[in-house]
C-alpha cells in the first residue's frame, strides 16, 4: 500500500486529505509532504485521515514531528476525522491530550 496526500487552502487554513497506510515504508513520503508546507504564525493546518486505515509508531512519529515545528511556528494542527482504532492510538500514546483531535469541517468534502 501507499499513501497518498493532496493540500488546498482556505483562507488562513491549509486542509490535508491523507489516505493510505502509514508505517515504516510509507512515512517517508508523508514526512516528505509535511516538511514542503510553509508554516507562518496563524496558519491554521487540518488534516484529514479518513481514509488512512493503518498506522503504526512510525506514523505517529511523523506526526509528532510536525506536531513539534508547527508550535515553534505557532501555528495550529488539527487532526480529523480519524477512525476509532486511529483515535484509540492517539490516546493510549497520550498524544491525544497534546494535539488536537476531532471532527472534520471543511474537509468533510474530498479535496
């Protein structure tokens, strides 16, 4: 499997539409995505995982990252949309209570 990752804005906020499997063969290519966006002060970013049916450590670490350098930007991140083994791997990680986590809006329609 691969993972796949389309970006559009909207106003101050850049929505992320992210499908696929996250895990050590695919990570890279996200981190990668991640890494190209342009983070200012008040960009808001909200990605949407929907679709992403697998993730193991190696994704969250990706996360984790990004997590790291949009709040040395302050910039905000909003994860949405996940299923609930995706949601139950935020909380038992603890990660849950670092970022935020919860239903989508504008992203509710495909990118």
């Amino acid at each position: 499997m691969n993972v796949n990752v389309q970006f559009r804005e909207d106003g101050d906020t850049l929505l992320g539409y992210i499908e696929g499997e996250i895990d050590t063969y695919t990570a890279p290519i996200l981190r990668d995505e991640l890494e190209m966006i342009r983070l200012s002060e008040g960009l808001s970013v909200e990605l949407d995982l929907s679709n992403v049916n697998y993730m193991d450590s190696t994704g969250l670490g990706v996360f984790v990252a990004f997590y790291k350098k949009i709040v040395k930007e302050n910039a905000s991140l909003k994860l949405v949309n996940l299923s609930s083994r995706l949601t139950r791997l935020f909380e038992i990680t603890g990660l849950s209570e670092l970022m935020e986590i919860g239903e989508g809006g504008a992203t509710n329609a495909r990118i």
